[in-house]
C-alpha cells in the first residue's frame, strides 16, 4: 500500500514495535492526534494516555508514560519511558502508578514547591485515572 | 620436600577451584549474551532521544532562559562523581579501571581547587573508594537485590542527582563507567550528564525542521531530567556488560592457570612416588645383597 509510513515504539529496555502504518494517534501532552504519512514534522512530549496504532489489516494499542514522539518525514517514532501492550496491563499495574502519582501530588503539595510542579503532578495523576477508566479496567 | 599426601591433596584442591572458576566462566559467557542482548534493546532509544535533544539544544541553548540542566549553574566549583562499579569482585581489573580513572579525575579536580563529591553505585567501588575520600561521601546505590538493571533503578539514581542538583549540592555531575569493547577490552570512561552534552550524531537531524508541542523550552524541561536517566540506563547497561565480560576473561585465566598447576603438581607427585618406589627397591636390593 502507498500511503503508509515507517512507525516504531521504543522504550529503554526493548523496541515493541516497527511496522508500516497507516494512521498512529498519539496522546500529546497538548491533546491526543492523530498521525499519517505526510504529516508536517513535529516533536510533542507525550501523557500518559492510549497509544493507536492502524496498521493495514491490523491495529494495536499500547499504554504509554513519558517520553515524546518524534513525527518526521518518513518515519514516526514514539519513544516512550514505559511501554506496555494493552493486553499485558494490569489493573493491578495501573493503580499502582496511580498511587505512585497521587503520592507524588502529596509530595509536591507540602512541600514549598513552584506552584507549577503541583499542577504538573495533578495533572499526571488526572491523566492516569482517565487512562484507567478509557481502558475499562 | 612435601610428602605424597600433601601432594596429592593440593592436586585435589587446585582441581575443585578449577572446576569453580571454570563454571564461573560459564555463567559469566550466559550472562554475556543477556547483558549485551539488552545493551542491544536499549541502543534505537538512546541513540534516537539523544538526536532529538541535540537538535533542541542548539536550537534552545543559546539563550539566557535555558534550563540549567543544560547551560549549567554558571558556577564551576563543586563537582559530583557518580562511580559505577559492580556488586561482585572476582571480575579482573574491572572495578580498579573504573576507580582509577574516578581517583584521576578527584586529584585533578582537587589540585584545581574545586569540591569534589562522589556517589558510588555498587558496592565494589564504594569498598575502594572509601579508603581514601570517605569524607567526601555523598551517596551509595545499592543494586545488590536487582538481578535485572531496569530503567526503572536508572530513574532511582537520576531522581536522587537530580534532587541534590536542585538542592544546589553541586555544579557539575560526571559519569564513571566501563563500554564494553570486546570481551578483553572494556574502556573505562567519563561522561558529563550535568549541564547535558549531546553529541550531534552528524547534520541529519538538522535537515528536518520541527514544529513543536508545547514549545521548544517546555519539551526541553521535560526531557532533560529523562536524559539524565536515559544515559545513567546507558552506562548502567554497557557497565553490565562489561562486567560480564571481564569476569569471563579473569576466570578464564584463572581456569587455565589451575590447569598449568595442576599438570606441575602431578609431575611432581609422579616425581617423588617414583624416588618413593626405587628407595624401596634399593634397601630391597641390598638387604639381599648383605645376606
């Protein structure tokens, strides 16, 4: 097929996935988009979100935390701090970052922090309980 | 002169440490192939953020508002050591390399007249280290119980520099570790991770011009603190493998060492159990004689 485009998902510890795509949508940190071949090149960090991926015949979808995803010419790439693929998370998993962020909203909170950094973790820990509820976990 | 016995027991007992340092061997060969298997995984991420955040530090470093993360404090007087060593000894001139380079880079510092701090990572360079520049002791990570270097343990370290560095404790952090070259050869070296310095990987990135969400500051702030972990993940796993590699060798040498002993003490033993026999055979011989 013509119109599809190089895609991988990377994180630290092992590449999940390379394939040619049709159509990715991103979680960006501004908002969720959606990728396809000519898209005009650009950089966005990533929230915690659904990972889309529209392979001809196939899709898959990956939970992804941190990172960012590099949109170029001729190839996507997502390089995630963590990766999962759907299937393989947990609700067990997810409320355990959940914890971890409502901990680190506590964290931020008392101490005499920019008031930014509150925002920040609020927001992750409102993305994460979003995340849980969209995957009917 | 030992006797037989004696002899014979030292043959048994340089025969069990062969078959210990052999097995050894192996083990370390095994673990290998999974520490580079993994050096291996994390290569396309590393290589992939570290373009990225080349391109956006030319872009965003010539300004005043750059993180400091990436111009640095504008001070240059306190400098922190991370040392990465291994847990376990029995592995060659592996942790001594790294120490020594760490102790070159401390004198040096100190001739010049700076504060030097050092966090040790495994318990092997802490050990030698301690020695000589225990007041200057910030931190330990211990990663005794992690069979398998995660990312997630990387992030534990870069959190904690990152929290002395906001704290202000120091101005400039440096790396200590071992790249694997090959199963001999493994390099120790000395990498700034604060303020950041990104290698431009050639011009290819700089062909391309991104637009970028949020903007080129805000993403910079986002991913300088994950490059910290990315290259102490980096140094982490290449360290792995050269621990590895370096413990394959020494016990290689130490095998063939044993088998070396081994065959002079059966010549030996051989040796005097002949003497042993034809002392015999002589009183025989003239006891007879004398009749």
């Amino acid at each position: 097929m013509a119109d599809t485009i190089q895609f991988d998902l990377v994180s630290p510890e092992r590449r999940l996935a390379s394939l040619a795509v049709t159509a990715v949508q991103i979680p960006g940190a501004d908002g969720d988009m959606t990728a396809m071949p000519d898209h005009a090149p650009l950089i966005t960090t990533l929230r915690p979100g659904l990972l889309k991926v529209e392979a001809p015949g196939a899709t898959s979808e990956y939970v992804v935390f941190g990172g960012f995803a590099e949109i170029g010419t001729d190839s996507i790439s997502v390089l995630a701090e963590k990766a999962v693929p759907v299937g393989e998370m947990t609700r067990a998993d997810l409320d355990a970052m959940v914890t971890e962020a409502r901990d680190a909203v506590e964290a931020a909170k008392s101490s005499d922090q920019p008031h930014g950094l509150v925002d920040d973790a609020v927001k992750l820990l409102a993305d994460m309980e979003a995340l849980g509820t969209h995957m009917s976990l | 002169m030992p006797s037989l016995k004696d002899l014979k027991n030292r043959i048994e007992s340089v025969k069990s440490t062969r078959k210990i340092t052999k097995a050894m061997q192996m083990v370390a060969a095994a673990k290998l192939r999974r520490a580079q298997d993994a050096a291996e995984q994390a290569r396309p991420y590393t290589e992939r953020f570290n373009a990225v955040m080349a391109g956006l530090a030319a872009s965003v470093g010539g300004s005043d508002s750059a993180p400091k993360l990436l111009i640095g404090t504008g001070n240059d007087k306190t400098h922190l050591l991370v040392v990465m060593t291994s847990e376990r000894g029995l592995c060659g001139g592996f942790n001594t390399n790294i120490v020594k380079k760490a102790r070159a880079h401390a004198q040096e510092l100190q001739a010049a007249g700076k504060t030097v701090k050092i966090l040790t990572v495994g318990r092997k360079g802490r050990d030698q280290l301690k020695r000589e520049y225990s007041d200057m002791f910030v931190g330990h990570v211990d990663l005794t119980e992690v069979k398998r270097v995660g990312y997630a343990d990387a992030q534990g370290i870069a959190k904690d520099v990152l929290a002395r560095f906001d704290a202000g404790e120091f101005d400039v952090a440096t790396l200590f570790f071992a790249t694997f070259v090959n199963v001999v050869t493994q390099t120790p070296q000395a990498q700034q991770i604060i303020p950041a310095s990104f290698e431009a990987t050639g011009d290819e990135g700089a062909a391309t011009l991104y637009d970028y969400e949020p903007d080129e500051e805000a993403i910079l702030a986002d991913l300088l603190p994950r490059g910290v972990a990315t290259q102490i993940f980096s140094g982490l796993l290449e360290n792995g493998a050269s621990e590895q590699g370096a413990r394959m060798s020494a016990m290689d040498n130490a095998t063939r060492n044993a088998g070396e002993m081994i065959d002079k003490l059966t010549i030996q033993y051989n040796r005097s159990r002949q003497a042993v026999i034809t002392n015999e055979l002589i009183e025989i011989i003239s006891g007879a004689e004398a009749l």
